[in-house]
C-alpha cells in the first residue's frame, strides 16, 4: 500500500490564496448546445448518390479482390508439374544415380560432383 506524503501548510495555503476564479456560468449555454445538436442532425441527411458510390466502391472492392484471389491460385497443371519436378529433385538428391540415366546434363552434374572412379 502506498500512503500520502504529508501535506505542506505553506503550499495549501499558497494554492488556496492564489486558485484561478472559475468563468461566470452562462445561462443560455444548455439552450445553445441543444439547437447546435438538433441543427447538425438535421443537416445530416444520407444523400442517395453518396450512398450509391460507397455501396459501388464496396461491391468494385470485392470483385478485385476475388479476382486478385482467383490469380493467385495455381493451375492444376502447375502444380502436377511442380509436384513431379519436387518428386524428381528429391529422388536425385537422396539417390546415387540419376533416374534418367540417359540424360546428359544430369550425368555431367554428377561428374563434377561426384567424379567417377574406375575400380
């Protein structure tokens, strides 16, 4: 628990001598802020042409991010592609022997990585 450190007689004092005097009450203030809320309500009346653009740039919003989704998926062919192309990088890396052993590039690479010795 924290307690109050105790309270100075000079400060109080000084503080209570020298407050600022609060501004006179206006009495007509209550009247005013309610013809000011009431005017402001009655001035915000939903245009029809506002509310066409907003709905219009909502729906447009929608259809480019469907289509920006839609882009952005892959075609069936790409990915059997790429599953086919990951399947055969895997088997040549864990392999010895490249599974298509009559391609040429392939047995260069694995000439300059594993140079071939003859037993």
């Amino acid at each position: 628990m924290t307690h109050k450190p105790p309270d100075d007689p000079e400060l109080v004092s000084f503080l209570k001598h020298h407050r600022p005097l609060p501004p006179p009450a206006s009495i007509s203030l209550e009247e005013r802020i309610m013809q000011a809320t009431q005017e402001s309500q009655a001035k915000r009346v939903v245009r029809p042409i506002r509310w066409w653009a907003t709905s219009g740039a909502v729906a447009a919003g929608l259809v480019v991010a469907v289509a920006a989704y839609q882009a952005s998926q892959p075609a069936p062919t790409d990915v059997a592609s790429l599953e086919a192309f990951m399947e055969n990088s895997w088997l040549n890396s864990v392999s010895d022997v490249s599974s298509n052993a009559n391609d040429r590039s392939a047995q260069e690479f694995l000439a300059l990585v594993e140079p071939l010795t003859d037993n």
